[in-house]
C-alpha cells in the first residue's frame, strides 16, 4: 500500500496544510527511501522517526503537533475513527474503522473516542502511525 511521490503535496493540501516547493521536495527525497517515486506506510513512518532523531526535541515536537493537525481534520482536538481512517486511506492505507477503533482504543483506553495529542505523540514515537 504505497502512496505516487507526486500526490503527496495533494495528501498534505486537502488538510490544510501548505508547503512551499522546497519543503515538499525535501519531504520526497527524504520519504521515497527506495526511490521508486512511491512512498509506503513504512517509508512514511520512518521518515518521521529520521527526521524526528536528527532535529532534536523541539523540532520533534513541532512536527508531532503538525501531524496531528493532518489527522485532526475538523480542528477539534482529537482524532477520531472518521478522521483516522480518511486520513490513513489518503496517504495509501486502507483502515477499517474496526482497526481505527483499536488504534484509538490502544492509544487513549478502551472508553476513548478519540486521539489527543498526548496519546498521538505516543504511536508516532512507538512507529504505529
């Protein structure tokens, strides 16, 4: 389940999120790790952990909040299972809202309904997102 190289600017567009030509292509080269123009679930999450471990703590944390915001659809604060699953299946992953509900479930306790930021933090650094 990989995602074009190409649309990726489009992925980070349809949530809002703007980035200048530079910074896009910066996020290709350092996301398409087997240059096949394609960039995989895995691909992805690694090049967070990368990027996450060479700039340190503060720029971590800003990328984490960033994140957030992409997955964070209607701004409310919390990811939840609709959100989740749109957001996985533009970025090339097909999730069911069953495996949302877990994810969430695992993340923030059985009676959550959503993802904060605390517990989004947390699978980003664990490698699940």
């Amino acid at each position: 389940e990989e995602m074009e190289v190409e649309h990726l600017g489009e992925v980070f567009a349809a949530v809002g999120i703007r980035l200048s030509k530079d910074a896009l292509e910066a996020v290709k080269e350092i996301g398409d790790v087997d240059c096949n123009g394609r960039i995989s679930r895995m691909e992805f999450s690694q090049m967070l952990r990368v990027r996450s471990r060479q700039e340190g703590a503060e720029w971590q944390e800003e990328q984490v909040v960033q994140l957030f915001k992409i997955f964070d659809e209607n701004g409310d604060g919390q990811i939840v299972k609709e959100e989740l699953v749109h957001v996985m299946s533009l970025l090339g992953k097909k999730m069911s809202n069953e495996e949302a509900e877990a994810m969430i479930s695992t993340a923030a306790g059985k009676a959550a309904t959503g993802i904060h930021l605390a517990a989004f933090r947390k699978l980003l650094q664990e490698g699940a997102i």
